[in-house]
C-alpha cells in the first residue's frame, strides 16, 4: 500500500463506519469504488475516510441512504445553493416529527394495553387478545390509542 492509504479495517475504525457497511455503501455506488492493491485489496485515503465520516453523521441523524446520497450531491456541489440544503434538512425533520408522533400514539396504546392487564397467572391477555383481533384496525398516526375490551368505550 502507498503511503497515507489504508485499509478497510484501518479506514472503518477511522470513520467509524463498520466495514461490512463501507462495502455495502460501496455496493449501492452512494461511494465511489475504493483503489485496489494488486492483490485486490481495499486501498482508502484520508479524504475517504473524511466522505465516510460525512455519511456516518448522516446516518446518526436518521437520514435515509437516498437522503445521504442527495446530501453528498449538494456536499460536492461548490456551485450549490444553501436553501436546497435548508429545504432537505426541514423535510427531513418534518418526517422525525411525523415517526415521533406515531412512536407516541404506539406506546400509548401499549400503554393503554397493558393498564388492561392483570399480569397474574391467569392465561387470558387483553395485550394479545388486541394483537389478534382480526376487526382491529392498523393503527393510525394521531389516531390515538386503540379501545381496549372490557373498558368504558372498548369492545366488550
């Protein structure tokens, strides 16, 4: 290996970026090809590494392999407007906001769910009594949490 190049390993623990991972982004061509060795070997640079680093933060704040791939576009784009950039991130956090509100409105069902439990040693569940109700309908974003059998409002 040339001096100031590394491999997979070396550049997987540099980014922070597992290697199987670094293959895989290589795979789906959201990176370049790495050089190879005569050998065949992964050959990664500094700036490789620096690109690797990029995505990893991307990925820690939730955005999707697409997303990442419009970012390093914009990222590599010195002609690039800082509105198309703003317009991502917003749209981005408009989506967390709408997983959030739906992540809420599963764990008050669940909640719900298991307020109806007894949790002794009797074999019947209101928890997957629910589950394998076949009316139930699939939870709803802001729909709130689901009616419970045998609760005021609830079926049964």
């Amino acid at each position: 290996m040339k001096p100031g190049t590394m491999n997979i390993g070396d550049a997987a623990k540099a980014s922070g970026v597992s290697a199987k991972m670094i293959r895989y982004y290589e795979d789906t061509a959201l990176i370049p090809p790495a050089a190879r060795t005569a050998a065949g070997y992964r050959v990664y640079t500094d700036q490789d590494v620096h690109m690797l680093r990029f995505i990893r933060r991307a990925r820690d704040l939730g955005f999707s392999v697409e997303g990442i791939r419009e970012l390093l576009g914009l990222w590599r784009d010195r002609d690039r407007h800082s509105a198309d950039v703003k317009r991502l991130a917003l749209s981005h956090v408009a989506d967390l906001r709408q997983k959030i509100r739906e992540l809420e409105d599963m764990a008050s069902t669940l909640e719900t769910l298991a307020a109806c439990c007894h949790g002794n040693d009797r074999p019947d569940c209101p928890i997957l009594s629910e589950l394998e109700a076949p009316s139930a309908p699939p939870a709803r974003a802001g729909a709130g949490p689901v009616a419970v059998r045998g609760r005021p409002g609830g079926f049964g």
